[in-house]
C-alpha cells in the first residue's frame, strides 16, 4: 500500500478530549461560530476536563480531532426550563457542575465541516447516550440553536416553525439532526443565546429520556431485569383426594423451583379430576361441591409458594359464595402474600353445563420480578382486556387455559401472540393434556404451553420465546428480559403502544355502579 493511499484512509476513533487537543477543537469552533469569540478558551477547557473529564468526548481521525461534544452532571430543579446558557455553563467556568446530580447537559456537539455528512455527529450523540445510562442519570438536557428560523421568522412564530420541521415540512441543519436522533422538545425558550441571531435568540429546550434510569438504586432488592418463567403443561389424571392432587402439585412447584424460576403458572381448572367424587351429581352442582376445596388448595399453594422461594399462578379453580358460581385464578406470591383474577367472559359451554358467572374487576399485579396480569383463557380472545392492562405498565401476562380441541386451543394460542405485540409485553400460556374418563365436560384435553413476545430485531423473529411440545405433560422454563420491552417501547421498529391515535380513540374501563 502506497504511502499517499494511507494517508486518505480514515482512522476514525472516539475518546475523552485531552488538554493537548485544544488548538484542534479551537480550529473547529472558529470555523463554524465564524469568530473567535464563538470557541472555548484554553483555560475553559481545562476546567471543564478537571470537573468532568468523562463528559468530554472527541473522535480523532488519524490523531486530529474532526468532532466533539462537552457536557456536565446538573441537578436540574435548580435551574428549571427557563435558564439561559451562561446561567447552566455557569458563564463558562463549569462551577454548575454537580457530581451528584440527575442529569447530562449537553453544552456544544461540533463537528468539522470537512467531515459532515459522514454520521459522525451521531456517534457523538450514542456516545453521549451511553455515558447518561452508565451514570444511571434521568436524561439528556440540551438547547438547541434553530438557525433555519431566520428565513421564516417574519412568517411564523418559533413554535409553528419546530411543528413543521417536526412534520418534515422544513428542514433545520440542527434541529432536524436533533429530533431524529431521539431528542423531543419539550419548550421554546427565549434569550438562550442572545447572540444567536439567526435563531433570534430562541432555543429548543431539548429532552432524551434514560429509559433505565432508576432512581433509587439499591445495592440488593432491586426490579429484576432477567426473569424466568416455569410453565407447567399439566396432565389430567385421576386423583382420589386433594392430598393426592397437592402432592402432584408440589412435584411441580418443586421442579420449577429447582431452576430458580420467579413464576410457575399451572392450567385452568388444574384441580379438575377431584370432580370424579362427584360423578353421581347433575354437572352444576358437582362443580359447586369442588369449589369447596378451593379455600384449602390456595392455602396450600401459598405455602408451597414461601417454602420453594417461586411465585404460584394457580391456574383457576371455580369459586362459590352461596350465589355466583365463578372461575378464579389466584397468585401465591413468594413473600406470603395473594392476589386473584376472576375470569370475566364465560364461554356458552361454561354457562351452560355450569352456571358459572363472569367477574366484574381486573388488575395489574406487582410481584418482586415485575407487574403481572392474568387473563383465564378466553378473556385473552378479547383485545381490549390486553390493551387495559397494558396502559398499568404490565410486563407479563399470564394465561392459563383449559381446551378440548386443537381448534379451541389455536383460539387462544394466536390471540395470546397477538396481545404480546400488540401490548409490547410477555405473555405465557399453558393448558392441560389427557383425559378425564368420569368427569362430564372435561373429558378431552388439547395443550402446548408457550411464551411470547413482541416481534421485533431484540426478541425471536417468530415471537416465541418458548414451547412445548404438543398434549405432553412437562414444563418449559426460559427467561424473559423485562429490559428489552422498556427499549422495545421506546426505540423498536414499530412502537405499538406509543404511537395508538389516542386523539382519535380509547378503550375506557366502565366500573359497575
């Protein structure tokens, strides 16, 4: 290779500016802030490396800097969206500078004008991106020049100009950059930069939002971001007490534990072969008499629960107060505590053959490995119920079911898919296999548990996450990132939940008066 070829070759590197770096970022700002007065000073820049070296990033090209971004830690309730930029700068000296603040102000992104057009900019900016997370800081603050503005300042105010440069309508050589690099505005301020005459001293008060930022982080106790989810695809058989049936299920609580599993989710009506005692009884009133086991079952299930260290869906048992016969799922957290889900649509066949009645209430449930919801199985066939939970930031959707044939089990297979792209959320299912010989209306069992998720570059291209094989008791157990639904909803190809017309439409929750 000749000598000349290397010296065209670009050598792109980005890292922390050094004091020896000044002549060339001086260079830079002269050029494009047309006067000196326009660049830092030498002994500027050495203040604001020894305030905060790990804010000011550059990217060389074979040993010149051709682009940098200076920027500082703020505690921004003091300064509020109206300051100016001597104010936050602290008029140049850095002095504002507080290691224990909650925020990156970005004060200057430059790039040499040899070197536009090559994206250099937005290395700075990802750059910029990934100190504010590793810092665990709220957001990124900036003021942003418009200086497009001055050829429609006598036609427009500044807000109708950042609407249309918003729309694509106009193109503004910064504010453009700004807003397709993740960065929303969220005001117009005056006398930012009252030298800046091409923006008429307005300014863009510019947000990026850390999506992982936790406030209060602890050394231990905090939200987990890997989750493992145990399902159990459950085989019906007969049992001739609920010794018999608890022991089974323990098997499996202790089984799912063994793989250090958050949750293990068990079917619908998981305790339906104990119905068998009641064969001689009209279908009705044999599944009131197994409601009276259910007290005793979630209890049951509640201490298996604390003993294994797992929290238990206990897929859904029939309740009965003496008036309504209903389908209850219960959630026997680990730390001792419960929760249930009443099923709120009933199948023709459940309404039938049982009597049974839907619930009137649904909720999102918080759990020590994120918030959870329950849908009993055909409640996942209704779009909407996904949609409520989903706007209480659920991050989990459990489903268990109970279906007869591979039609009805297909139902509820792609409409739980669909609630996990639709809502951006995780959702598992599992149902039952086998048969139950002596039990009228549930004699047949079709199943193959999975786990979902939104379809996107962060997660399986076919949304499975996990699955079963087909009407073969087992379990499946996998882990779920509860991190990637966070940038899946901020930042993913498409972004369900963010972008709904809301201008347009709701789902809005009638309570029962």
């Amino acid at each position: 290779m000749s000598k000349n070829k290397e010296e065209l070759e670009h050598r792109l590197r980005l890292r922390n500016i050094k004091l020896s770096d000044f002549d060339d970022i001086r260079e830079i700002m002269v050029s494009i802030y047309k006067n000196p007065g326009g660049a830092w000073t030498k002994e500027e820049l050495k203040n604001q490396l020894r305030v905060f070296p790990e804010g000011q990033i550059c990217i060389e090209d074979n040993g010149k800097v051709v682009a940098a971004a200076l920027s500082l830690i703020v505690d921004y309730s003091q300064f509020g969206d109206n300051h100016t930029y001597d104010e936050i700068t602290g008029y140049g000296k850095f002095d504002t500078h507080n290691d224990e603040g909650d925020t990156l102000y970005g004060t200057d992104v430059f790039v040499d004008k040899e070197y536009r057009g090559m994206r250099i900019g937005r290395r700075l900016y990802d750059a910029r991106k990934e100190l504010c997370e590793n810092l665990n800081l709220r957001s990124i603050i900036a003021g942003g020049r418009i200086p497009g503005y001055a050829n429609y300042a006598d036609e427009m105010t500044p807000r109708k100009y950042i609407d249309l440069v918003k729309n694509k309508e106009i193109f503004d050589p910064v504010l453009s950059f700004q807003l397709a690099n993740e960065f929303h505005v969220r005001k117009v301020i005056t006398k930012y930069l009252p030298e800046d005459t091409d923006s008429r001293a307005y300014a863009t008060l510019l947000e990026w939002i850390n999506i992982y930022y936790e406030k209060d982080e602890k050394l231990i106790g905090n939200k987990k971001s890997i989750v493992r989810l145990g399902l159990v695809q459950w085989k019906m058989r007969r049992f001739s007490n609920v010794d018999d049936l608890m022991q089974q299920v323990e098997f499996f609580v202790d089984t799912v534990s063994g793989y250090k599993s958050d949750f293990c989710l068990l079917p619908e009506f998981f305790n339906a072969p104990l119905l068998a005692e009641f064969n001689d009884m009209d279908a009705s009133e044999a599944i009131r008499n197994l409601a009276d086991y259910t007290d005793e079952i979630v209890s049951r299930m509640s201490d298996l629960a604390v003993s294994y260290n797992v929290n238990v869906i206990g897929g859904s048992m029939p309740e009965y107060d003496g008036k309504k016969l209903r389908n209850v799922s219960y959630l026997c957290r680990r730390d001792g505590t419960q929760a249930k889900q009443y099923k709120l649509h009933i199948t023709p066949d459940e309404a039938a053959y049982w009597g049974l009645q839907g619930g009137n209430g649904i909720n999102v449930f918080d759990t020590d490995a994120g918030r959870i919801g329950i849908l009993i199985c055909y409640d996942v066939e209704f779009p909407e119920l996904g949609r409520i939970l989903a706007e209480q930031e659920m991050d989990i959707l459990f489903v268990p079911f109970w279906t007869d044939t591979k039609n009805a089990f297909l139902r509820v297979n792609t409409c739980a898919k669909s609630r996990a792209i639709e809502n951006e959320c995780y959702v598992a299912i599992t149902g039952s296999v086998g048969n139950l010989p002596k039990v009228e209306n549930m004699d047949i069992q079709y199943s193959q548990a999975a786990i979902f998720s939104p379809s996107d570059f962060s997660f399986p291209h076919d949304a499975v996450v996990a699955q079963a094989s087909e009407n073969e008791e087992t379990i499946i157990v996998a882990d779920v990132d509860l991190d990637l639904l966070t940038k899946q909803r901020k930042a993913g190809s498409v972004r369900n939940l963010e972008q709904r017309r809301l201008d347009l439409y709701s789902i809005q929750w009638k309570q029962k008066k």
